[in-house]
C-alpha cells in the first residue's frame, strides 16, 4: 500500500483529527517554502496548483471540476448555501451532527430557518414533503457511523428536499459519487492528508444557480489573474465564482496528496483501510463494521495508549481510532496489545 510515501514516528491512529502528509506533499510543500524564504519565486504558480487540486477532486467523487468550488474549510462553503434557501425553510439533520455543518443553517433562525434532528438510522423515513434540505455527514465523526445515503438521496429526490452532505470523514476512503446529491463539503485535512485551510464544494448546477457569492473576491473572477481591478462584476460562469481567495501553501500540499489517492485507487484504500478496522474490532471482541473509524467505550484508553506511543482520540466518552493508508496489521495488534495491558 505504498507504505514507504509515509513516516510516522509514533503508531498513529487518529486520521479523523488530521491526517499524515505522503512524501510527494511534503516535498512540494518543503520546496515553496524554501523559494518564498529566498525570493526565487512570485506567488502565481502556487495559484496554480489550486485547479490542479480541483481537477484531482473533481475526479475522486466522479464530479466534473467546473461544478467545484475551492474554500478554506467545510462552515464557510456550506454557509453559502445555508444563506440562499429561502425564508421559513425546513431543514433536517441527525443528532448529534458536527457543528461545521449544522452551524451555518442554525445560524438562519432570523429568517424563520428551522432544524429539526432526529436519530441517524432514522433520517431517511424522517423525510417527507415539509422537510426542503436533509443535511448529513456521510460518516459521522463522533462515532463513525455510516449514513444510509442511497436511502436518503431517495427519499430527499421523491420529496423534493436538498440534499447538503459533509463528506470529510468518507472521501479518501469511502468509494462516494457527489454528482448524486445537491452539495458536498469535505475539508480535506483529514482523509486527504493535506494541510489545514483547503476544502471543496461540489455543486449541483440547479442549485449553484440559486445561490448568490457572497465572498466573490479576485479569486472568483473569470480570468483572476488578469481581472483584478475595477467594476464591471465579472464573475466566473461555473462554480469556481464561489471560491474564496486560495492559501497558497495549503494548496501546494493538497495538489500531490490527491493525485497520491488517485493513483492508488479509492477502492484499494477502502479495503486496506476496512481491513484494518475490523481487525481492530475483532481483536476487541465487537462485531465487524463498514467504517474506517472505530470507536469503544473502554476506559482509559487513550491514556493506555498513550504510554504505549500509540496516537488516538477521544470523542463522547469513548475511544475513537482511524484507520488509513500508514497503518498496518502490526499497528493494529499493538493498540489491542496496550489496551489489553
């Protein structure tokens, strides 16, 4: 699997915090902060990297790249679609959710936005004609459940309810075509193994014309590196007039990562990366999942595992260990060994 791309120090198990950097993201990342420390270089190639990480997305969740858009984290591209659905509009989720998502349509209750929460394995037969957006996590953080989401996209098309997904604990390893729902959202620090501060939005063209750019700056223009002064508003025609003005570096460290998935193969990582939760959770004595992400109520775990310089976290009370590209059969059987201790 490639493992050598890969260097942690520590057995690390805490991918659904943030996830490690393959060398070719390192490196690219190392390179541009060794020419800007010298002045070797002007900043406009590291703009560029920006739609060359786009188009990566764009084919990871089987999307065409002129339906991405390009942010700095999941709140403020999903806020941009909370603003635009219309006063009095009901929205569901399930409970708990994380806040990234949930936030930016909680915070329309001036305009008469309500959210109604309900159990995850109960989200789908919850919707019906009242409800106008369903929005979910495909996996959630707290516990790594799965959402039911060819259930769910059903249910939200026979009703005509939205459909907004956050993503970032699913893409990277779990197999998702985005062109199935109405917006997704993935941060792309976790699964991704990017740096903090880049995230995608992918856009169904229906709904991108509903929506107004609140946050257009130079680096929505049509041609941003040539229309940068001066009215008219001269926006570009496709989702990138949603993109927020890009972090130079973060980019330059998520362009390389992305093609590293691509080249592997999302399928590929979902079976090593379930493989290795499983293994996890036979070796505690729990049955086999769907998730790369476990979590179990063991007491002091994250302490246990600590002493053994094994990195994990702890989410609601319970141990929560991810499992991705880095992690190996060894990983797991050190954890279940320090646990056990």
């Amino acid at each position: 699997m490639i493992a050598n791309l890969w260097h942690p120090e520590t057995v690390y198990l805490n991918t659904a915090s943030f996830g490690l950097p393959p060398d070719p993201a390192w490196e690219a990342l190392q390179r541009a902060q060794e020419d800007w420390r010298h002045g070797r270089v002007s900043w406009e190639h590291w703009t560029a990297v920006t739609d060359r990480a786009r188009a990566e997305f764009a084919t990871l969740v089987r999307a065409h790249p002129e339906n991405v858009a390009v942010g700095a984290n999941v709140s403020g591209l999903i806020a941009q679609v909370a603003a635009a659905i219309p006063d009095g509009s009901k929205v569901l989720s399930p409970e708990p959710e994380f806040t990234s998502l949930i936030f930016p349509f909680l915070a329309q209750a001036e305009r008469g936005v309500t959210v109604d929460f309900v159990p995850l394995d109960r989200l789908a037969e919850a919707i019906d004609a009242s409800i106008d957006v369903v929005a979910v996590s495909a996996v959630q953080s707290s516990t790594g459940e799965l959402a039911d989401l060819d259930a769910i996209a059903a249910a939200a098309e026979h009703h005509g309810a939205r459909t907004v997904i956050d993503a970032t604990h699913g893409i990277g390893w779990l197999p998702l075509d985005a062109t199935r729902f109405d917006a997704v959202a993935c941060a792309a620090y976790k699964w991704l193994m990017s740096p903090r501060g880049t995230a995608f939005l992918v856009l169904k063209p229906e709904l991108a014309e509903t929506l107004t750019p609140h946050q257009a700056g130079w680096y929505a223009a049509n041609d941003p590196l040539t229309d940068q002064f001066g009215p008219p508003l001269r926006l570009a025609p496709n989702a990138r007039r949603f993109d927020t003005s890009p972090a130079w570096f973060s980019w330059v460290g998520t362009e390389p990562a992305l093609r590293v998935i691509n080249e592997i193969g999302v399928e590929a990582i979902h079976a090593h990366d379930l493989a290795l939760a499983n293994r996890f959770r036979r070796g505690l004595g729990e049955p086999e999942g769907d998730s790369a992400i476990v979590t179990s109520a063991i007491d002091d775990a994250t302490e246990k595992l600590a002493r053994a310089g094994i990195m994990a976290a702890a989410r609601a009370g319970r141990l929560r260990a991810s499992f991705h590209l880095y992690n190996t059969e060894a990983d797991v059987d050190a954890a279940l060994d320090a646990l056990s201790s």
